[in-house]
C-alpha cells in the first residue's frame, strides 16, 4: 500500500514513530545540512563551468532537489550500489567519490574514471559501486536490480538504490525493473524524484494518478510519498526502506515531490514553466528549510555556514586545477574532443542548432 509521508521536521524527531526508530542525532542534522549546502556549491559551480566553455557537452543540474538525494545517499555503504539517472551527478559525491575525480569527468580527462568517454554528469565510479548513469532513461534501473539480484544470490546485506525521474515511470525499463524486484524480492530502493516535469512535458500527461508511489501496489510492494524537500523527512523513510532491504524484505518505491530550478538542462530555457510556478517552488528551498529548522534547535549560525563554503570552495578549487591541468586521453586532438562531446550533444538537443565552424 502506498503510504503518504508529509512529515514536519519537529515531528520526525519524536520518538514516537511506529518502528520505534531512534531520534536523529544533532550531528547528523547538521550532517545533512553541510552536505546539501556543499552539493548546492558544487552543482552551480559546474554550472558556471559550463556557461564558461571550461567542459563542452552538458549538464543536466539537480539545484533544488538536494534534500532528496542527501537523505537517500548519505549513509549508505560502500559496498552497496547506486544507479543514478543523469540528473544524479551529486549522488556520487555524497557516496564519497573524490571531487578531482568528479571534475575530470566533466573535463572528460584522460585520468577520470571513464576516460574521458563519458558524457558530462554521467558519472559512474567503480571503488564506491555508482554506477555510470546511460543516456537511456531509467535504463540505469534495470542494471542496478540486477545487482540486487547479484546481492541476493550471494546472500549478503548490500542493498541497490536507483534514482529516476518522473517521466521514467511512464517506460517499459521502469516497468520491467521495478516488477522483476518486486516478484523476487529484491534488496533495492527504487528513489523517485518527482520534480513535476519530465524534460518539457507536464506530469498530468505522464500519468493519471495524483501520487507515483501507489503503483508499487501493482508490484507487490510499499510505496511512499514523501516531502522531497524536507531531508529530515525524505532521511527517516530512506532509513527504513533501507533497513527493510538488508533484512530481505524486499524492495521499496519512495516518490520524493521536489521541483527542479533550472530547465532539464543548460541549454534548456524552460520557457514551458510559468515563472510563478518556479518562485513557488524556490520558496520550498530545502537548504533554507533545513536552515530554519537547526536555527531552531541552536546548531546553526552564519559563520559556520560561511566556513562549510569556504572550505569546500578551497576543495573545489584544488579539484577544478587538477582537471584543467590534466591531459586528454591519449589520441584525442582537441579539435575532435569539442567536436565529440560539443557538436553531437547539441544536435542531439536541439532540433534548429547550427554548427558555426
């Protein structure tokens, strides 16, 4: 049964939840809270990455919906798996990936984990089990429900969880990965991010009901919904869905209703969003949320924010210097480099783009 959590900060710390869960410790809040506010700094830094030609392709940014990854990602194992969608370029950092080797992906560097063959915010990196996100949407489900059945055979408690958008769940790949989990009891979290708009098509032409999470009843499992910008909320459910996995129960749908700021890409205006509807959903910032509620509790204050910034911006820097300096993979001109990843992913986005070389 689908079950709907639109869960108050004040509340998800009492004690009063149903399993008995433990509170949430003030260093775990504030965790959260850094972590978000250091992947809000990445996502835009690369963004001006992007506006100044430093890395050529695209980039596919997940500012605003910050509080649905962290809360799902954060304290998840090393040996346990992540299929992202190319929207999840953070999800990597928050499993730990190193930032040099993040950025020499956007740079498509010899020495990133892909060698430069990837496009830019499909980043997979082995050591940490995150898979390489496919420009295939929610093909990525299908791969990481397979290492679920891996995890199974072995009998061990490593789970899988995979990212996807809305306009996912309207494909066969969606279909097929979550009804596989679901028939064999698969230790896997399916995590949607419901942000609304599956590139430029409204969710009301996506699907007729109000709420993804209930078509896990036609798989056989639990399907929740979630306040996607509240990381206290969208950290509880993920812990449980979680811990429901390892103890081979098998799967659950989480839908996080998030919004994101920016079009489906960088160079996508979005002119099919009304302005209103963004200012509407810039108001829910879950990093100004989250602010609000450790402001309350006495764990926040302006200089450490300022210092979190400062610290990973010195961390950033270092990374972006790493990239820049680092070569090419080996017998790629840079002529055909820009070509590659430039041209062709513009072509492919835009239907009136006119090379000018």
């Amino acid at each position: 049964m689908a079950t709907k959590v639109k869960e108050q900060k004040a509340v998800a710390e009492t004690n009063g939840a149903s399993n008995g869960s433990p509170l949430i410790s003030n260093d775990k809040l504030r965790q959260l809270y850094a972590t978000m506010l250091k992947c809000r700094t990445l996502e835009e830094r690369a963004r001006v990455l992007f506006k100044q030609s430093k890395f050529t392709g695209n980039y596919y940014a997940a500012v605003g919906q910050e509080a649905a990854a962290v809360g799902t990602a954060i304290d998840l194992r090393v040996e346990d798996t992540i299929g992202p969608s190319h929207r999840d370029f953070i999800t990597g950092f928050i499993k730990g990936a190193p930032l040099d080797k993040m950025l020499c992906h956007l740079y498509a560097r010899g020495n990133s984990p892909d060698k430069g063959r990837s496009s830019p915010a499909h980043f997979g990196y082995a050591p940490l089990n995150v898979i390489t996100p496919a420009s295939t949407i929610a093909a990525q489900l299908n791969i990481a429900t397979g290492v679920a059945l891996a995890n199974k055979m072995k009998k061990n408690d490593n789970i899988a969880v995979a990212y996807s958008g809305d306009g996912s769940t309207s494909l066969g790949f969606w279909h097929e990965a979550l009804n596989f989990a679901g028939v064999h009891d698969l230790p896997i979290v399916f995590v949607c991010q419901n942000n609304l708009w599956a590139e430029s098509v409204n969710l009301q032409f996506q699907t007729k009901v109000p709420d993804i999470s209930v078509k896990a009843q036609a798989y056989g499992f639990p399907g929740i919904t979630v306040d996607g910008n509240d990381v206290v909320a969208v950290y509880r459910v993920a812990q449980e869905a979680i811990a429901r996995a390892r103890r081979g129960h098998g799967p659950t749908l989480i839908e996080c209703k998030t919004y994101r700021w920016y079009g489906h890409s960088e160079i996508d205006p979005a002119k099919y969003r009304e302005p209103e509807e963004v200012e509407r959903w810039k108001a829910k910032d879950p990093i100004a949320g989250m602010e609000r509620y450790i402001t309350s509790k006495g764990l926040f204050s302006a200089a450490w924010k300022q210092e979190i910034i400062q610290g990973f911006n010195v961390e950033l820097d270092a990374a972006i210097e790493v990239a820049e300096k680092s070569a090419l993979p080996e017998g790629v001109e840079a002529l055909d480099h820009v070509y590659s990843f430039d041209i062709r992913d513009r072509v492919l986005n835009s239907r009136n783009y006119s090379p000018s070389y």
